[in-house]
C-alpha cells in the first residue's frame, strides 16, 4: 500500500505534460489608425483552449475580438507554434494563419477594449473566465483593430493547449 496522496493536475498541467501546450506570437507590425490585425486559429480533431492572448501596443485605444465560422479567400502565412514542453515536443494540430484576406468574419463571440496608452493590455488573462474552449475542424479570427488615431506597433502573444475529443 503507497502512503503518496492523491496526485491532482490541472488539465492545463496534462497538457503541457504531454506535449499539447503551445505558444506562438503574430509578428510585429505597424498598423495604421483603423487597421487590422488579423490571426486565423484553424482547429483540427481536438478541442482548442484558447488560454490568453497578450496584446503589445505603443499605444491605445484599441479592441480585439473572437469570431467563430470565418472564411478567408487567401490564407495568409502560417505561423510556427512552439511546444511548451521542450522534452516531449508535439506539433499542434491548430494551423495559424497571419494576415489572411477576410471574406466574412463569420459571428462575433467575444470584444475587449483597451481605453488605456500603455505598453502591454492583457486582454485573456490565463486562468480566468476568459479561457475559451474552440470547437473542434472550425476556423476562429482573432482581430486586432487599431483606434488610437494613429499608427501603432502591436504584437500578439498566443497560449494555447490541444485536449483530444
């Protein structure tokens, strides 16, 4: 008989584990007063925790939003996605897609503004109620837009795990 307790891991900790953990960052880039920034999360066979993103911006006012059911008529550059875990690496099965050409942005999920000027805005905050959970085969956009009345250089920073379904 062991006398160990119960050992108890969050699914993000299984993740991470197992080598569904992974972080990407959309490239810096200069946007003008009322620009975009856009990212397409294209999900495969397994549900997507999309855990936060970090916004880097020179300044505000600025927004980001979730769309579900996008398509685009150009793709745009893929990403590379890194594996959290650097011993057991894994290749994620969601495609990222920078700057692709939007042909319906599909139905708006989820808005966050940033009124404020500062450097960093964490917009999904890890851990919190924000974590959404993506459906599986679905195209996501996340866009940035810039409304700060001029030209700003933003970067988004992407953690996400891969739950099999």
């Amino acid at each position: 008989m062991s006398n160990l307790g119960l050992i108890v891991q969050s699914q993000l900790e299984q993740a991470i584990g197992s080598g569904k953990a992974f972080a990407f960052h959309a490239d810096d880039q200069a946007l003008a007063n009322g620009g975009n920034l856009d990212v397409i999360l294209e999900t495969g066979d397994c549900e997507l925790h999309l855990q936060s993103i970090v916004v880097s911006a020179d300044s505000g006012p600025d927004s980001i939003k979730l769309f579900e059911g996008v398509t685009a008529s150009a793709d745009g550059t893929i990403l590379t996605t890194n594996c959290k875990n650097r011993v057991n690496k894994q290749t994620a099965e969601t495609v990222v897609r920078q700057n692709p050409t939007i042909s319906n942005t599909g139905t708006e999920i989820d808005d966050h503004k940033n009124y404020t000027a500062s450097k960093k805005a964490n917009v999904f905050d890890a851990g919190s109620t924000d974590e959404w959970i993506l459906s599986t085969n679905t195209k996501y956009l996340v866009r940035f837009n810039n409304a700060s009345g001029g030209e700003v250089e933003v970067q988004l920073h992407f953690v996400f795990y891969e739950v099999p379904v």
